[in-house]
C-alpha cells in the first residue's frame, strides 16, 4: 500500500497528530510504518478464522474513526502524539494475534500442548482420529481448522503482544519517543481488551500520568476508548452481503455473528450518545443484538464509573460524556415475527424448597459445610482488608453443639442492615461481587449464594448476629441481631450490643436432625479436610481442634521386595491398597491451581480396576457422595471423580483444586460436572502421571540390567501397581498413555532361533502383524514355532505365559487394549500352527475394519498359511467356555451372513447362534461317548479344561462327530434358505475334514 493512498492519513485522529507531534521525533511516520506493514498481514486473518466477522483494516480504521467520535472535542485536543500514537496502534495490532502463517501453523498443530488439549477434549476427536487413521484428510483438515480457530481465538490477546515485542521493540518499526520504548505501553493497552474493565483499576499497568519524557500520559483512558470503540464496530460494513455470501458460515454461532450485524440499518455515536438502529429477520437475531447492546451498556457505564471515580486534575482534563444509557427499543422485528420475553417462571415456594432440601442436598449433614463456607469466605474478605495494614489478624472459626442447638462462630468481615438484607437474604447474590472486591485476589469457597438455606434441613430457626469490619473507624456500622424463623417468614429484627468483628449463627435445631456428639468430630473432618485455618470444636464443653487431617502412612515398596510380602490370595480379590510406588507433587501441574500429593498405590489384580482413595477437594471442602451410618459419616468419590484418574493405575491423594479456574461441581458438591475444565484437568492429571512413572521407570533401568527391567514392569503389573481393566471400554487408554505402555511395556515373543525374546511394544507395531498365545504349552516347541514362523509373513508372535509373574496378572487385557482398541474393534484372524491344538491369534495392524462380532464367535480369518489364502478353514476350538467354535467368516458357509462387520439381521443371528449351540453338544457328546473310567489316558485328556487340547484326534477317534458336525451344518444352510437370507438356488455346502484344523483327524501322540 502507498503511503499517499492510506485510509488513515484522511482521519482527523491522524491528522491530530500531525498537528501535535514534535518536530524532532516524527511519531506519524512510526506510525504509518506499522500500519503499512501489518496490513497485509490483518488481510489474513480470514485464513485462519474464516467464519469470524471481519477483523481486517477495515475494521482497524473503523476503531479509529470511533475514537475520534466518542472522544470530546477538548479532550480530543488536549491529547499529546504519544497518546494519540498509542490510540492509532492499538486500533491496527489489537487483533494481531489472529493471523498466523502456515509454517507457525503446522509448528503448533504438531508440538503445542495446548492445541493438544483443545483437539483431545472435543467431541470431534474420535471422528478425528478415525479418519486420519482411513486416510478421510477433508474431515481431519476440518476439525483441525476448528480447533485451530478456537486456538487463536483463545491466545490472539497473548499472540497480539508477542507481535508487538517481537516487530515493535528493536529494528525499523521500533516504537519509541526520544529513545523511550513505547511498546510495553502498548502491549498492555491491547491486553485490556481481553479482560474486564476492573483490570484498568490496577495503577502501576494501567497508570493515568505516566511521564514519559517530559510528556504525560494516561494508559488508563487510551485502554479504556480502544475497548468502546472496539465493542461499538457493529454495522453492516464490517459483514458485506457478498462476503457474508461467499463465507456462507456454517458454525451457529458464526452465522448469528454475521446476521447481527447484517441487521444494523442505522448507527450514531458521539461523544454524548450512542444509538444503534437495527431491523432484524429472526427474533434470535434480535435478542443476540439486544443482548449486544446490554454488553455495550455495561461498557459503557463501568467505564463512565471508573473515571468519575477521580476528581483530580487528570479527571478534568481526560473526560468522557457517553451519560446516555443504551436504548435498546430501536432493535426490532422487519415484520416477519413478534418478539416476546415470554419464557419459564421460577414459583418461589416450590423452589425455595427444592434448595433447603435432599433433593438438592443427598445428606442433612453437609448443612454444616455451607455455613463454614461462608465463614471462611467472610475471613478471606477481612484478610484482604488486613493485607496493607500493620496490625496482626488472626482467623477464628467456633463450632458449639449443645443438644438443640449447633452455634458457627467466626471474625470474619461481618455484615451491617444493608448487607444482611441485599446480600445474605438474597438467593444466588454474592457480597462478594461488590465493587470493593474488584480486581482482587479473592478466591472464594461458596461457589452459588443458596447453601444458606440448606440449613433449614436440620434447623426449625435460625438466629444471625453479626458486626462489620468498619471501613472507617470513625463511623463504624451498627451490629445486627435478626431472628429468622423459616425461609418463608419475615425476619425479627433485635437489637444487639454485639462488640466484636465477624458473625454468630445459631441453629435451633429440629428434634429429629442428624448430628451426634461421637460424630461430629468426624464430619466436620471429613467435610473439610485441610481447613486454610484451624477450626475449634465444642461439644459438650469438650474441645478439639481441627487443624489438618494427615495422609495415611502408606509404606513403600522396595527393590526386590518379594510378591508374597504385598500381594496374597485375599489381597487379589480385594479393592484396597497395601503399598505404594511413587508420590507426585500435585502443584507441579501447571494448567490449574492444584495442591495436594498424589500416590500410585496398588490394587486387587483379579479384576484389576484402578481404585481411588483419599480425598479430592475443592477450596479445602471435600467433593465426593455422603454415606451415612451410626458409626461413621463419609464422603465417597463420584463416578466423575474417579473418571478424572486413569483408569489403568490406583490412586491415594489429598488433591485440593483452587483459584479462579476451579472445577464446575453441582451444589452439593457430591458431583463434577464433565466439561471443558473437566477434560482439560483429567489431562493434565493423566499427563503428569506419566512423566512421574516415565521418570521412574528410566531411573531403575539406568540401574539395572534390562533383564531385570523387565522383571521390574511385570512385578508391577502383578502386584496391581499398574492394570488394565476387565470390563470393555473404548476410552479406557488417551493416545498419550497408549503410547507410554507402547514404550516402557515389553512382550515375550518368539525368536528366530527358537528362544524367547523381550520387545517392546513401540517396535511391535512397526510390524503389520501381531500375534498372541495364550494357552500353555510346551517349551520343547518352541524350535519348530520358530521354524514355522519364519516361512510366514513377518510376524511378531507373543507367548503369554513366558511373563515372569508369580501372580499370574493376565496380560491378555493389556494386549487387548494396546493393539485391537485402536479407537474402535479391530477384526482379529487366526493361524493355526504345526503343534496340535495351537493357535495364533492374529491382529493385522493395517486392516483396520469396523466388526461388531466378537471375535470369539467369528474371526476375520483363518489360516493354515500366511502365504495361502485359498484354503478356508471353517472353525477352530475357542477358549471361551464349554466346547463352542470361532467360525471364519470368509469360509463360503458363513460369508452370507456377514455385512459390513455385522450378522445381516437377527434371523441369521438365531441361525447361527443354533449351529454353534449344536456343534457344542456334539462335543460334549463325544466326551461321554470317550469317557472310560478305566483308561487313566483318557480321564487325564477329558478333564482337561482345554477345548482344543481335547479337540486334538476328534475325527480321528470318532467318524460320527465329523458326520454329525456335516449335518448341523447342512441343517443351517437349509434354515438359511427357508428363511430367504440365501437364494434356493445356492448349492448346498459339502463339507470335508478339511474344512476343519488339520489336528482333530489324527491320533494323539504321547504326551
């Protein structure tokens, strides 16, 4: 772009400075400089993020030709070149941070861990995963152009001041007033714009007279009309009808962005008033612009409440004079509908209610916990008030339980009339969201302003004595004294002489209501486990107090320790835990306030299913479902409490989560509530987890042989440190933890020359295929496997019962899920091998089909041969119970009834489930038949709970079995026809014995 052809040079914010620039330090051609070279890159925004409303120069000048509106003519001319330099930029690098080229693109789509979570946590992932695996790039592009947008979208306030330091802070576009950098100021001007107007109240950031040179300026007004006139950039330019068109967004609310400001038929903003005219075609259209302009209202107010804040010199000489409210009565309807606020009404008794009672709160007791919290949150306030005083402030929490009567006294901030009657007596409004408290550090434990009432659960009335912390002293508030005799009746206000800071609530207890001396104790211990100060308990003149509540004394496991000394036969079948491995610290996690230690404790391993234990809190306040019995009250987690762990570890932990980015819990806190922060902290969990047992597990093999490093990882897996679960489930493994166990998780798998050797897992699935046994066998076979394989296609073979476990954990389930779970079932094929009655289960890694079978009733395949597909053996032995078969479903019996991974419909389902409920007679038939009591080889070989060990010589033995497996199987294929699934045409099927393994017509060689 030329200079002499710039939009900005014909703006009278321009042309201001340059008539109040310096004549030795020309900042309008720094300025015409920048602009100059990030237009082009602002061009590019729509790359990126192109359902986003136009966020292009136009936009930029737009912002501009506002400031220069809604700014007042006197301030306007009173602003010196550094202010109106500041005003001009902030404008064009606002938004900076939604560009990004295609090389800083794929940069962060392959290595930032954050994009990483964006994309894992998105419902779209597992479509997203499947289809790259398929090779499906339009659908993977599309979802990764979506998370990618919500990236920028998220980080373009951090990525616009990484610009502004990276271009605007050293070279040709440095930004400076003699000498001085002026860059930071921008950063921070442009940073306001992502955050609430109460940030602009922080003085050292956003100073109102900072001297720079020997020039004032006031970051604070400059912040505060970029982020007015970024908001009130609502007209149809900024979403032309032939662009809206061409974009055609998809996304909802895209499509409601563009619509809105399509709307806008009319605008005027001055520096008295802002009015928006707009006609609008859907009343959803209409109540987003409303509720636009209800945020532009609140900008506007806050802003105005934040300058006349001042009355100083600067307050005369910065003003802004939008005194106006917004009028939103000039948004309507085109004529094509009515608009109406008719919705659903709250009946006040009915809902007052539900919030003093179970059906909101499972346990009467967790009353107790919402009056504490309060407490806590009215001694937080005083702290904050304390901070710049020199006086010492000591927090005080009291519990009295008499018989009748349970007292909560604190020294917290207290409260007056007004307080009492605008805060505490309404439901949902939170004191705390005074304007005093803006901008502070607050991190509050009542999280919904309606546990009050929850008291009323074990309490017919309740007395509230209270007296604030005076802002000055001279005129300190009058205490207060009010009886409250039911949620539903006025209070009686008392007079009170109360001297002392902090608030007294006194619950008249009902005569049926939970709480029990011996109990107590522990309920307030189990409600509150780590309480941020100590807690004083009275019950019945005894005193305890409540300080902490310490981890339990788990010993460790040592090196070499014997399986016996932690694992026994009870200990198998048992959910608890007697050891533990490694303690993690919990606020090594970056992405959330988190404090606690974390323990990976061990498990049952019959079974294995990963356990939780401790506590997980919230603020101090433990989470979990209350479980109530004479002896003992008890908070147990929730099913979203233990899905927040991994699944394949058990865990010990006092994890507490704080701050301002705490989980999303219900209001009795026995449930959290699965979304995005949800997700994004079981990651972090998961993620930290593993580098804990990645650290640990490098350390013992910098130590040790590999030989015994791997004896060390099936220790672990026998003695339940680490599992996989029985019970099926798709999300049991995130890819990060799939790729841990790929990497520190080694297989026995048959050697070329006949031995056993071990592999990881990260080198398995290099090759195609992978195979499992997991029945005994004799080693003595292992040369002729060896042989065998060797002639197949390349493939690994792992030999199940060559782990060195003394517990015999079934690492079956870990093949499973490593290697057939790829996101969904992976068909499975079998190799019936040289040594009788053996099998290789086949899992061929880049055949990845849909099934719905189960592979233990139809295989994908199954060979004789790797290298001969024509032969087609028809079923083999399963290991499943009973004598029932694997069928393959490419053998020209079963192959009609198979569809896209599925039986065609439940008639060929009964027809085939007949087949195999009477190939499975047939067996049990022949093991009566052979069943002599007097031949001591034959008890040994029918007591065998082997199905293809038994299977072995069959045919051989007994012609009758082939001859009545022949006519099952002729009776299915008629059934087939009568029912219309095949065509009467179809040739009958003949069967031979050598539609069978080779091993059930020969005789039994000695054993």
């Amino acid at each position: 772009m030329e200079i002499d052809k710039n939009p900005l040079l014909e703006t009278n914010v321009f042309k201001q400075l340059l008539k109040v620039e310096s004549n030795t330090d020309k900042l309008s051609q720094t300025v015409l400089k920048i602009v100059n070279r990030v237009v082009p890159i602002l061009a590019r925004i729509p790359e990126n993020m192109p359902e986003y409303t136009l966020h292009d120069e136009t936009h930029s000048l737009k912002i501009v030709q506002i400031m220069d509106r809604i700014i007042p003519q006197v301030t306007f001319e009173n602003l010196n070149d550094i202010e109106i330099t500041l005003l001009i930029l902030s404008a064009y690098l606002h938004d900076i941070g939604m560009t990004c080229s295609v090389a800083e693109r794929e940069e962060i789509i392959r290595s930032s861990k954050e994009y990483e979570v964006l994309l894992i946590t998105d419902p779209l992932y597992k479509d997203y995963i499947h289809s790259k695996q398929i090779g499906d790039h339009r659908t993977s592009t599309r979802v990764e152009d979506k998370i990618f947008t919500e990236f920028l979208r998220k980080n373009h306030v951090k990525r616009s001041a990484e610009f502004i330091e990276r271009e605007l802070s050293h070279g040709e576009l440095k930004l400076s007033f003699n000498d001085i950098p002026l860059h930071k100021f921008l950063i921070d001007i442009c940073n306001s714009h992502g955050a609430a107007v109460k940030v602009l109240r922080e003085a050292l950031k956003y100073p109102r007279n900072k001297l720079v040179g020997y020039k004032y300026v006031n970051i604070q007004y400059i912040s505060i009309i970029l982020r007015l006139a970024d908001i009130l950039d609502l007209d149809p330019e900024r979403t032309p009808r032939v662009i809206f068109e061409f974009v055609n967004p998809q996304d909802p609310t895209s499509v409601q962005e563009w619509r809105k400001h399509r709307s806008i038929i009319g605008w005027d903003i001055n520096a008295e008033r802002i009015i928006f005219e707009a006609e609008c075609n859907t009343p959803e259209v209409e109540r987003a612009l409303r509720l636009f302009m209800n945020w532009i209202e609140i900008e506007r107010k806050e802003s105005m409440d934040l300058l006349n804040k001042y009355s100083d010199i600067i307050a005369q000489k910065y003003k802004l004079c939008l005194t106006e409210p917004i009028n939103v009565e000039r948004i309507r309807s085109d004529g094509s509908y009515e608009y109406s606020e008719v919705k659903f009404e709250l009946h006040y008794e009915k809902i007052m209610e539900l919030l003093m009672g179970q059906r909101l709160y499972r346990n009467p007791l967790t009353a107790i916990r919402e009056l504490l919290q309060n407490s806590i949150d009215a001694i937080k306030a005083r702290q904050l008030l304390f901070k710049d005083r020199e006086e010492n402030f000591i927090p005080k929490i009291e519990i009295i339980y008499n018989d009748g009567e349970l007292i909560i006294k604190d020294n917290g901030i207290g409260m007056d009339n007004n307080v009492f009657s605008e805060y505490f007596l309404q439901v949902g409004k939170s004191y705390y969201n005074h304007p005093k408290f803006f901008g502070s550090d607050l991190d509050l434990v009542s999280e919904f302003g309606i546990g009050v009432l929850s008291v009323f659960m074990v309490a017919d009335s309740m007395i509230v004595e209270s007296r604030m912390e005076p802002e000055n002293p001279l005129f300190p508030p009058k205490p207060i004294h009010y009886e409250i005799p039911t949620a539903h009746h006025f209070c009686i206000k008392r007079n009170s002489s109360r001297i002392e800071i902090g608030t007294q609530i006194t619950l008249l207890l009902k005569k049926n209501n939970p709480f029990r001396s011996h109990q107590l104790v522990k309920v307030i211990q189990e409600i509150i486990p780590n309480p941020p100060f100590p807690i004083k308990i009275i019950i019945d003149n005894n005193v305890f107090v409540h300080e902490s509540t310490p981890l339990s004394n788990i010993p460790k496991i040592i090196e070499g320790m014997d399986e016996s000394l932690i694992v026994n036969k009870e200990f198998r079948e048992s959910r608890e835990y007697s050891h533990r491995l490694i303690k993690i610290n919990l606020n090594e996690i970056k992405e959330f306030e988190v404090n606690g230690q974390l323990f990976i404790v061990n498990t049952g391993t019959m079974n294995y299913n990963g356990t939780l234990s401790g506590y997980v809190s919230q603020r101090y306040f433990n989470l979990g479902l209350p479980s109530t019995n004479d002896i003992e009250f008890k908070l147990l987690p929730s099913k979203s409490l233990m899905e927040l762990f991994p699944k394949w570890i058990s865990v010990y932990t006092n994890m507490d989560i704080y701050g301002k980015n705490g989980l999303t819990i219900t209001p009795d806190r026995t449930e959290v509530i699965v979304d995005q922060k949800y997700k994004l902290l079981k990651v972090a969990i998961e993620r930290i987890i593993i580098s804990s047992l990645k650290a640990h597990l490098n350390d013992y093999k910098s130590r040790h042989s590999l030989d015994e490093y791997h004896r060390y990882v099936d220790f672990l897996f026998s003695t339940g440190f680490i599992g996989i679960p029985g019970a099926y489930n798709k999300e049991l493994l995130s890819e990060e933890a799939r790729a841990f166990f790929l990497e520190y998780v080694s297989f026995p798998i048959i050697s070329n020359n006949g031995g056993i050797n071990r592999v990881f897992g990260s080198e398995l699935i290099k090759n195609r295929y992978i195979g499992v046994i997991e029945r005994d066998w004799s080693r003595d076979y292992l040369p002729k496997m060896a042989d065998f394989l060797q002639k197949q296609e390349s493939i690994n073979v792992i030999v199940l019962r060559e782990y060195e476990m003394t517990n015999s954990y079934n690492m079956g389930k870990v093949i499973d899920e490593l290697f057939s779970n790829i996101g969904y079932n992976i068909t499975t094929e079998y190799l019936i091998t040289p040594i009788p009655g053996l099998h290789v289960e086949v899992l061929d890694l880049e055949k990845l089909e849909k099934t719905y079978i189960h592979k233990y009733h139809i295989a994908d395949q199954i060979f004789t041969n790797f290298t001969d597909e024509s032969k087609r053996i028809l079923c083999i032995p399963s290991q499943t119970g009973g004598f029932y078969h694997i069928f393959n479903k490419k053998h020209p019996a079963i192959a009609p009834i198979i569809n896209d991974g599925k039986i065609i419909s439940n008639v060929a389902q009964e027809i085939f489930e007949e087949l195999r409920d009477s190939l499975n007679s047939i067996m049990y038939g022949y093991m009566k038949e052979m069943d002599d009591p007097n031949d001591a080889k034959w008890q040994r070989i029918l007591r065998n709970t082997d199905h293809s060990y038994i299977s072995i010589g069959v045919f051989y033995y007994s012609n009758k079995v082939f001859e009545k497996f022949s006519e099952a199987i002729s009776q299915y294929w008629c059934k087939l026809k009568c029912k219309k699934i095949i065509n009467d045409s179809e040739p009958d099927q003949i069967i031979t014995k050598q539609d069978f393994p080779w091993y059930f017509s020969v005789e039994r060689t000695p054993q």
